[in-house]
C-alpha cells in the first residue's frame, strides 16, 4: 500500500506520539507500504512554525524523513490544478492539496481529520 500523511500523522509520527491509532502506526511501520510525505507538508510546518504557532525540528526535517524511509512528494501542476475540481468540504488549502494528491497518485491519506474522510480519497483514520 502507498500511503500518504497529514501534517499532523508525520509530526505524531515522528514523535513517537500515542495519538496516533494503532491501525495508522502499523501501517506506517510496515516494511512493504511506501510512505509518502509531501512538500505541502514541509511548507505547512515553515509557515506556522514562522507565526510562532507549532514548534517542529526543521533543521533536520528531510533528515528525519530519510531515517524514518519515508519519501518526499513534490508538488506538481496537475496536483495544484486538481484543487479546483475539489468539492468545498475543507477549507485548508494544505489539506485540500493533499487530497488532490493522494487522488492523483492513487495514495491512502493517513489523517485524522474527519472532513478530508468526507472526500472521495481512500483513508486510514489516525
């Protein structure tokens, strides 16, 4: 399986944390899914650690991507353009964008937000 994260599973991920479900920690941790985070994500987590609202080590960001073997996904133009055939369940445009992507790339998204469940996108809930 190809998995994708949300913001929110990488950081949980990384952490060690226990939010994270024990369906999304076993498949994360499962050698033969692909684990995908995207450039959204490292955008996300610059922007609000720029505001002062999260606190994240991105000094080591692709560091702790590569020692965890998760492979970063680049944003292309046809995930971006894909956003506009979105219906307006979300309002977050990382999340939106994320959606797009696990559509196009044919992606599982780990998450935990029950809005970007209501999207046609496969999903394990985190």
């Amino acid at each position: 399986m190809n998995l994708l994260l949300d913001t929110h599973v990488l950081l949980w991920a990384l952490a060690d944390d226990p939010a994270l479900s024990a369906a999304a920690r076993a498949a994360i941790t499962d050698g033969r899914n692909v684990v995908f985070v995207s450039a959204a994500t490292a955008w996300e987590i610059a922007i609000k650690q720029a505001l002062g609202k999260l606190r994240a080590p991105t000094d080591s960001y692709l560091q702790e991507l590569q020692r965890h073997r998760f492979t970063p996904l680049d944003i292309t133009t046809e995930h971006a353009l894909a956003v506009e055939r979105l219906p307006p369940l979300h309002a977050d445009p990382f999340d939106r964008l994320l959606v797009a992507q696990a559509q196009i790339e044919k992606l599982t998204l780990v998450t935990h937000d029950k809005r970007i469940r209501d999207y046609a996108v496969a999903t394990i809930k985190a």
